[in-house]
C-alpha cells in the first residue's frame, strides 16, 4: 500500500475525553474516530488492526474444527423470552421494536439464536460433537462507556458455542478451545496469562479467561510465580491459615475510638497492626412468598481482617447466602443497637448468623466495634467472649503474598485486561430452550454446551495498553496494520531515493510482506513521528546519504537507534525479522 | 474442508413461505436459515459463498483505489437530521433509543456517517479524491419482506462514497467505480448488464445498475441488441415517432360503449386496433402557503396510446409537475362532468392543462372517452375537433419493438435483478452537512460525492436465480461453496477408494483448490443428490469399479453425464478447468 492511496490522519493531541493510553492512541493515530458514546468508525488504520485480528482467530477456530456461520444482529425476542432474558437482563440488553411493534432485541451475545439452531438441525448424536462460531457486531448498551474500544457499546465479538452429547465429551470441546485460544494468543505475541474463574452455579474449574498484562488492566490477576497456578480475584482461594489459634493474652476492654470508624482509624490511634482490627459487614437474606412478597428477613454478620476485603462470588456461594443483599440501615440498628461504623459480634439485640473468614477464626485478641457509637473493643477472643461462629469460610479475596493454592508458594498480583473466556455452560441454554438430540438409545437428550469469545476490537486495545512508549503504539508485528513502512527522505529532490524506495516497495510486495510506502512528501521528522505513533514495527529509512554509502537506515520500532543496512541485504534481513 | 468437519443440512422439501426459486434452494441447500421476517442466519454452507462475494468486491475495491473503513451499524440520530432523513424516510428506517432516550437508526446505508468523517478528516484540495467504502450488516424494515435473501430487512451490503473537488474529479470517480464494477460482476461469472438509470433531479447519465439477467427478475431492462444501449425502464426514452401526424380521414362520433371503460375492451368492441385508442389519466399539482396549505390545485390530463404505460419518472420531470399525485374523483368529476373510465380531452366542465404523448401528438382518426358513461368518441382528430395539447412529452414506458434512442435498431426487454448501482449524488449531502474543503485559492468548497452500492446477500440469490435447474444450484466457480467435492464411493468397504480419495483431497488443497471431500458415508445417490442441490461446479466420483481401470469419474454440474478420467490426469484436468 502506498500512502497516497491510503488513508492517514494522526492528531498531535488526543481528544480531552479519551483516559486511557489506548483510547488516546487510537485516536491520535486515526484508528478509531467516535460517532456517539462508546460508538466508533473504524478508520482504514484501524480496521486493518481488527482484520488481522480476525483473520487469525478464523484460521484457527477452523483449525480447530469450529464452522463458520453468521447469526443476525437484530434478533426476535421470543428466543429470548424463552429463556428469560429478555426480561432478566438490564437494560444493557438493546431491545427494539419494528414498524409492526414487535419486540427485538440488537444481539450481544447469541446463545439464544445458536441454541435454537442446534435444536432444529441437531438430530441424532451422531452429529455431535458441533462447535458453531461467528465474527460479528454486538451491541451492549453499557451505562457509562468509556476508554475507546475497551468498553464500547457496539463491538466486534467471536463468539463460539460448542454442543456435545455429554458431559466428557462437552469437557473435551472446552479444552479444544482453550488451547485454540492459546495458540490464538500466542500468535498475536502478546503477553498474557489464561486466568481459572468463577463458573456461576455449574461448579467445577472449567471457566477461564484470556487476561492480556497491562498495569493499567482492568482486573486483578492472581498468580503464583513458581508455578501455573493463575485465577482471576473472584475465584483466587484464600487458603486457610496453617496453624492453631494462638491463646488469649490480653483482657477485653471497651475502648473509646471517638470518630474513629474505619479499621485503619482504629488500629492507627490504638498503635496496632491492622491485621489485629476485625470489620463487620452486615447481609441480609429474604424469604419470599409465592406472591414474591418478603416473609422473612434473616441478617448476617460477616467478620473479617481489618486488612481484607470481602470476596462478594465466594460469600455468594456459601449456603443461605445465594441471594445476599447488604442490611438497610434500620435493619442493621435494629438488630446492633447502633449505626454503621462501630459494629461487632457482641452485645447484639437481636440474633444474627455469624460468618467468619478462616483467618478471623484464628485470631485472638482482637480489635472490633463494641456496638455503640465512639467504641470499640480490644483484646476480643473466641470462646472466651463469645461463641465460635456459626460459619467459617473463605470470604475475602487473597493479597499479594498469600500462599498459593497449589502449594507452589506464594501468590503475586498482577493487572489484566480481559480479551477472552471459554466456560463450559452445560444444559442451561438446551434445558430452557429444549434442545434434545436421540442418543444411541433413541432417548432425547439435552445437549451440553460451551461458549467460547474473544473480543475482537478490545483486543487491540488491550494490545496497545502493553505495548506502547512515549512516542506512540509499539504493535507486535501479527497485529500491525503495516509490518514494514519505507521512508523515503526528500524522494521529490532525489531520483535515487524514489527509485530504490520503489524497488524495495515492488520487492517486499512480491514477497508477501504488508508493506506501506510512505509517499506523501512529507518532512522525515513529520513523518517519522506518524509511524512511530501509528507504531509499525520495523521502518526503513531511504535517504541520499546512506545511498551513497550502498545503505539504507533499519529502525526497529523498539530500538532507540537505527542501524544503517545495505540496500543488496535489506529485504532479506526483514524477511528474517518478520514473525508473521 | 472434510464433510465430517463441517456443517451440511439439506432438505427434501422447501419452506411453504420460499416463493422464488433461490429462496427454495438456499432453504433446501442449508445455505440460510430463517429466524424472522426477512432476517436470516447464514449457515456456514451459505457463508462460504457470501465470504467469496466479498473477498472479490474487496480486491477490486481496493484495485480501484477505494479504502476501506467500517462505519457503526447503530447511527446517532443527530447526523439523519442534519439531512432530513430521520423525519423524511419511512418506517423502513428503523429507529432505536437507546437507555438514556437518545434517539439512534440501524444504518440502512451511511451517507450521513462517511460525510461526517469527511468533513472532520478533508481539509484541503490535495487529500481529494478519497473513496471510502465498507462491507458492513444494515438493515431496512421492509413492510413486506420476501424472496430470502433476495429482499430481506437484515443484510450485507459493500457501499462506497467517493469525494471529490469537482464535477469532473467526480466523474472521472464515477467512471472509476463504474470500470471496477464491470470487472467484479465478471469476475462472478455472471450474466449481467449494466443499464443506464434515472439520476433524480440532478441530471446528466451518471447512474447506472448492475443487472444480473433473470426470467424471474423484478425489474424490466430496456437494450438493443444492436448496440450497447441498456437502460432500466423508467430511464428508457420512447423517441419521437418518425413520419409526420397523417391527415383526419373520419369524421368525429360519439359511440354507444355501455359498460366498456377500459381502451382494450372499447377497442374490442368496435373492432379497432388497440393503438387507436387514446387513454386519459387525470393529475394533479398543489400549491401550498407558508403554512403547508393548499392554496390553488392545477388539474392535468395525460394522454397516451391505449397499448401505452404511463412512466412515472418521466412525467415527475415533466415542468410543474414535479409533485404530482392521482387526482380525487371528485377533483376528476368536477372537471370532466364524467366518472374515470369515459373521460377525455373534449367537452370538458372546467379547463385542465393537456399533456399528450409524442405518440398520441402524430396520431390521427383516434378513439378516446366522451366525458359521458358509456360513450367515446372515434375519429378525433387534433386541430379539428380540439386545439393541439399544452405539452407534446415523453410519457411511457417503452415496448418492444420501439426504435432504439441510440439509433442502432430496435428494443427488447428482458428481466433483471439489480445487484449494484453507482450513482452521483452531486453536493446533496455535503451542502446538508457543510462538508466543504479549502481550493487552491483558499476558498471553501462543497464536496462533490458519489455512491457506489453492492448487494453482497443479495448476489448469491440473484445468481441462483440465473443459474439453477431442476436438480438444484449451479455455481459458477467464483462464487462456489466449494470449487471440486471429492465423493468416494462405499469408501468404508474399499481401502483403495478411501485411499484414493485422501489422496486427490490432500493433492488438490496443496494446489489452492477450494475442495470438500465428503466422508460422510452416504449412499452414492443421496451424496450425489446433496451436491447437485448445493451446487459445487466440479464433482469426482472415486469407486471401485472405475478404479480398477485407473479411472475416476469427473462430473460438471452443468453437463448431463459424467466422463472417465484417470487418476494420474484428474489434479492437471481440474486444475486447467478452474476459472477462479
């Protein structure tokens, strides 16, 4: 491609609304240009990214035995009302009428349209297993989008659904796809960790995410350097502490704490550890009646480490607690006797159930609120003070340091930026929607299902978020939009210079290599600080100069310097460069 | 690509609601599949040859020097009314709001975006010419979906906008756009014409669509066989006859027709030729106020030949009227004294402004109504029984058989699909927008724009519908699913044809060929049969019998019998058959 015939356009600033690297970026090297909130074009620069993107993703879902199909963006609802998310869904869910007032919805996701494929054409289990898969615009009307294509409103999904005959067989699909999605992101030569997470109700650890590091990531990854162990923060176990709990050394007394209603406040004006404070949070769980009216409220104390920071997916899971909400403040006065910010386990009003986190349970001597406001308690200890709990359990997300689940060591934390998910589903779409197949009995079955994205515009995002300096993009040469750009310097005043910039053009075309001759005139200065921005990774300098030493300039985007090559060896040693 | 890898769902019968013969056979080929009204998956069957239109419609884009960019499917309602848009299209606009009530369309085109992006991005002369083009999902509600893929609500369509200094920068455009098309339609291996289309107000000849012909098309084209003239109907011009008027030989008569209003039963009934009879259509112009009332209503009477159409088109560019409807039949009552169906342009109640057909204006000894039920008058004659017309036009449609415009014969009409259309748009949307740009002096400019559009869901039907017969689709090799499929024969019984067949598939994938080897383990004529129907252009039928004779059996979709070609020739046959 030549420049002349191209589209480029780079800013010297970024728009005042754009926050994060990425989305200034992407702005400022003309990848993306806004129509609306979280709603952009994809400018010739910038679709390049996202082609390659997705040719790469396609080669290897093929590759990985998945079929290619294409599901509509403006869907019906009554697929949706069949599983009931067209109402359960917020209103992140896009829903549109038509002229004749029927209700659709714009697709974010499509296991509603997938599934009820499945149900029509999938018979027999002879033809399973089946992994169905599309590249396609989404819609998701997100409350505050923002950062660029990091959290946009209309995007670009793979999504991919697998159906198998059985539970084996479904788990098998699933590690087709996560190692597809391995080598996926291998070969975008990023830097990334495949994070175990949360599964939601179907238990087991087949759930993972495709986490690309990035400090300014989104999301807390959970890591053991000596090891592969590696979750994201909802699922990261925090073990339970090693040894027994240490005896009660000191008395209980009620301390005055006037204004002090934080842990840090407390433990800073008493001259203690913060892990010696205990927090109090206060749940509350409701019974309904078949008429969806409350029957019954029961409350819950959960304690733990000053230090820790309560886990809400795994206080989910803990039983009794599927459906928590956190206690109103009259509910919580009326069962402590006090307001928020002085509370604890004793001298209560009314019972509550109590929940411990596993290291709470060992502790002693403890620091909590005495339930009255300006108070608090210290030298608290179990079984002394008051009874054991009614529940230990692990409450709180791990910290850095923390022993790793697997033994291996010690746990790191690290940021990521979520580009991709396998999860094995199982029959909660093919049980709402009854999709059956005939096993080899002739028995209907319901079919076991995984889906299986990757987000196709964040990705480049998320590859910039890693991959940048101060002067612009740094792309891993299978995502860049060119992977070599030809610089000749002056070309209007120096026939030589056009020429050998042509004929390196002509070569490295011929070659195969997606190379972009930049052949608008401009200044070298000017120019070098557009690629450098648009962040192609290897450029070649043609200038008078060099010419006449036989060499032309190698810069790699990377280096500080560039290297003088001679024009004979050039188009080889890039050849030699190039990891695509 | 092997069967057992991939996803193929034929059917005996076609759907009830598939009309047309594509619709039949994209049902009947798994090739589609519906989910609404007018909204359709694409199988992955389907998929393969939609990704093959717009691979070819890529290339040749990009040869043309367009660039693409990928424009948002949901659109900002602000950019529609900009233009008018929003309010002046109709309920096959779709519009959305999204959480917040902001007003949104799901783009059915996007003149309103890429001229927003122009206008942001072109500053000065030197950046023009620039085409941006995109293959991106739109979506019209059409109020009467139909024929599959032929007129559905959800689609795929590449459009491309060029911009342009000046008239003749735009022209040059135009005829850049209109030379790529020629080559995408040939390269799709298409029967197709492009024809000369009416340009609205702006004028000149830069609209053209591309017509791929079919018996079962929707649209009438107008050519000479002679020549290259092709033009679609309401652009064909019906020249001025030849001779002068000849001279009135009867007298004029009013004749009993009781209960004959139409010029065919009149002429029946006294025994005429068609021609000599005279249709009336009775129009009417309104003037408004500043207030959007109608302050003074101009009736017209339109005559034309009995065997003539009226051509909408035409008259709409006819001086005055321009916004013309059907008049009331009060309005035609209070005029003609006389009910439709006996009305003509003698003996009128109130003058009307009379416009007549070149036709009619040479006519003579012609019959026409008599403003009375159940009478006509014959033998009229212009000058003698009535003054000549206010207006001698072009009104109708051309037939058969008419002169040639370019004066190279005479004119047949055959039927045709429209799949592309380039057009001109002049400065329409940039004055609505303000796009301008700097000239060499300095000075703003509109953008001069043109657009250039392509069916990309469309194609595949409109080829079906150009090539089928009885036994299914026939694809040309461009736009084939698969270019060869491979069909061993009770390969589970016969190592050497399993062999075989592995063989030539691994042979014929190494060479680039687009091939499906079926190993499925059909029955010979069920296998034969599914390929049949979907249409793959090249079949080889690997069995034991001819194996024994070093053969194979190489079918062509469109011949009725297949040939024995050795094994050792069949790779170099196919090959040199190939025309993609």
């Amino acid at each position: 491609m030549k420049a002349s015939q191209f589209f480029i356009s780079t800013l010297k600033e970024a728009p005042a609304d754009a926050e994060v690297v990425s989305h200034k970026l992407m702005m400022r090297a003309g990848m993306i240009k806004k129509l609306g909130a979280g709603i952009y074009t994809l400018m010739p620069m910038g679709l390049r990214v996202v082609q390659k993107v997705e040719a790469i993703v396609r080669e290897e879902m093929n590759r990985a035995g998945a079929v290619e199909l294409c599901m509509p963006v403006v869907q019906p609802a009554e697929l949706w009302q069949e599983t009931g998310r067209f109402d359960k869904m917020g209103p992140e869910l896009l829903r549109i009428q038509d002229r004749h007032a029927h209700d659709f919805v714009i697709q974010p996701t499509s296991e509603e349209v997938v599934t009820d494929i499945a149900r029509q054409e999938i018979r027999s289990y002879k033809q399973l297993p089946k992994n169905f898969y599309q590249i396609q615009t989404k819609f998701r009307d997100e409350r505050r989008p923002r950062f660029g294509l990091m959290r946009g409103r209309e995007f670009i999904m793979k999504d991919a659904y697998s159906f198998d005959r059985d539970q084996v067989s479904a788990k098998a699909s699933y590690q087709i796809m996560a190692k597809a999605y391995r080598r996926i992101f291998d070969r975008f030569g990023l830097t990334y960790r495949a994070v175990a997470a949360d599964s939601g109700a179907i238990g087991g650890d087949l759930s993972e995410e495709f986490q690309v590091i990035a400090a300014t990531g989104e999301d807390a990854i959970v890591y053991c350097p000596g090891s592969n162990y590696a979750a994201n923060m909802e699922k990261a176990e925090a073990l339970a502490p090693a040894g027994p709990r240490p005896a009660a050394s000191q008395a209980m007394a009620k301390t005055p704490t006037p204004g002090q209603s934080t842990c840090a406040d407390v433990a800073e004006l008493l001259g203690l550890p913060l892990a010696q404070t205990v927090k109090s949070l206060v749940l509350a769980t409701d019974t309904l009646n078949e008429q969806g009216e409350v029957v019954k409220t029961q409350v819950w104390l959960l304690l733990l480490r000053g230090d820790h920071d309560m886990n809400e997916v795994k206080v989910g899971k803990l039983p009794g607690l599927g459906a928590f909400r956190f206690a109103t403040v009259p509910e919580i006065e009326d069962h402590f006797g006090c307001k928020p910010g002085y509370l604890g386990p004793l001298n209560l009003l009314k019972p509550v159930k109590l929940v411990v986190d596993r290291e709470v349970a060992v502790m002693n001597d403890w620091v909590c609120g005495a339930n009255e406001v300006d108070f608090h308690l210290t030298g608290v200890n179990w079984g002394r003070d008051l009874p054991e709990p009614d529940m230990v359990a692990d409450l709180r997300n791990v910290v850095a340091g923390d022993a790793s689940p697997d033994g291996q060591g010690v746990l790191a934390i690290e940021r990521g930026i979520e580009v991709g998910h396998v999860f094995y589903l199982g029959t909660k779409y093919s049980e709402a929607m009854k999709a059956t197949f005939l096993d080899q009995n002739g028995k209907p079955q319901f079919m076991e299902m995984g889906c299986y994205g990757i987000g196709i515009t964040r990705l480049p995002a998320a590859a910039i978020e890693q991959n940048h300096d101060e002067r612009g993009i740094i792309w891993p040469d299978a995502l860049a939009p060119f992977t070599v750009v030809l610089c000749p310097i002056n070309a209007e005043r120096s026939p030589e210079v056009k020429a050998t910039a042509e004929a390196l053009y002509a070569e490295l075309l011929a070659a195969g290599v997606d190379v972009m001759l930049d052949d608008r005139g401009e200044r070298p200065g000017a120019m070098f600080a557009d690629w450098e921005l648009i962040g192609v990774p290897h450029r070649v300098n043609i200038g008078d100069r060099a010419l006449k030493e036989g060499n032309v300039e190698y810069q790699y985007r990377r280096d500080a310097a560039a290297s003088a090559v001679p024009v004979a060896d050039i188009v080889a040693q890039l050849l030699a460069k190039l990891k695509v």
